[in-house]
C-alpha cells in the first residue's frame, strides 16, 4: 500500500507539473466556456430548479465551476476551472476566468466531482470575487450559502447571504464542503481568451472584452434570469 500511494502521488504530481508548464491555450478557455454552459442549462434549467431562477433574477453576477474535483486518501483537496459574468442592464459580460481550490487534511479516502454555480446577489459578495483571491468561510467581506441543488426552500434559506453556491455532486465523499476554498483570478487565461490583458473587473463591471465564443453562455444566462 505504501508504495502505491507513493505511486499515485508522484504520477499526480508530475501531471501538475506539466499542466503548469505548458501554459494556457485559447482551446482551454474555450472548453471551460461550454462547459459552464451546459453546467448552467442542467442546473438551472430543469423545472424543479425553480430556486435557481429566482435568485438569477435578481443576481448581479454569476461564477460558474463545472467541473470541481476532489480526491483524498489521508491528505485531499480539491480544484477546478471558473467562469464569472456580471451583469447590468444591458446583459450579462463575456466571462472572466477563475479557479478554485482547496487542501485539507484528516481521515479521508475518496473521490468525487461537482458541478457548483455561485448565484452573486449583492454588491458586497460581487465585490469579494472581484478582489484577486476569495477565500470561502475565512472571508468577512461576504457570506456564502452552500445548498444542493434542487432542494425547495433554498431562495427561503439564502435571503442573507451575499452569495449562495448551489452544488451537484457525484462520488464517494457525502456533499460538497466549501470551507476553506481559494476563489482566484486567472488573468493569464484572460489574456489567452480575449488577446489582450484583461483584469476581471474591465470584463465583470465594465463589460468591456469579446469573444464570440462566449455568446452561448450570455444567451443562456439572459434566458435563465429573465433578461
């Protein structure tokens, strides 16, 4: 046993390695974009994620994870790609790009991945994400709700938070801990998607950047939140 964790955690940590080296590739950023919106027409699109609609209508901003994985034995963690839109009355933004992640240690052996939207629903909680680095739970700038999709009563459940994350997930670990998660800027993939640097707050508050890649997204966010 020991020596295939050890195994499993040099073959892990060679593949991070080579994934930091190689950089980002518009391809990437691309893939990221299509996969949120299908992550956001399979969560908020259904008719029993009502919820999630009404909190749309009334968001300033939406972060979008659609696929956040998480593995553990002993030590864990977790991480994943992001997209977060603004909106304002003209629409919603072409898309800024973010990460997230998280480590934790304890007993633990598992594996899972999840989709996760965080709904922004005030100023303050928009702000937060703004700021180059967000961590969940440590963070007093804004209060986040973590809910499972399509459970009734969430909109009752969030009325005080800043933001409110609604999670699916599938695997061995039981629910979706947020606690202790990094929200960070990626503002070299800004840079590979839109061709020139882009800080998320041009793309999220000044809508300024395009791509036509991203219309899919901000159709289906206008459809989903009424405008």
């Amino acid at each position: 046993m020991p020596r295939i964790l050890a195994a499993t955690m040099l073959c892990l940590s060679l593949a991070l390695s080579l994934a930091a080296c190689s950089g980002p590739s518009p391809t990437d950023q691309q893939t990221l974009v299509d996969r949120a919106t299908l992550t956001l027409q399979e969560m908020a699109g259904a008719d029993d994620k009502s919820d999630a609609r009404t909190l749309l209508r009334r968001s300033k901003g939406v972060l979008i994870c659609p696929q956040v994985f998480k593995a553990g034995f002993i030590v864990g963690g977790q991480g994943g790609g992001c997209v977060m839109s603004g909106r304002n009355e003209q629409g919603w933004s072409n898309p800024a790009f973010y990460g997230l992640a998280s480590g934790s240690v304890g007993f633990q052996i598992g594996v899972q991945d999840s989709e996760i939207i965080f709904i922004v629903l005030t100023d303050k909680g928009l702000q937060a994400l703004l700021d180059s680095q967000f961590k969940i739970g440590a963070d007093a700038s804004a209060a986040v709700a973590t809910i499972g999709a399509g459970i009734s009563g969430s909109t009752t459940a969030a009325l005080k938070a800043d933001i409110v994350a609604y999670s699916n997930a599938r695997g061995l670990f039981a629910g979706v801990s947020l606690d202790g998660s990094l929200i960070s800027t990626r503002s070299d993939w800004n840079q590979s998607y839109y061709g020139q640097p882009m800080a998320a707050q041009q793309l999220v508050i000044s809508h300024q950047g395009t791509n036509p890649g991203a219309a899919p997204l901000r159709e289906m966010l206008g459809r989903y939140s009424g405008g």
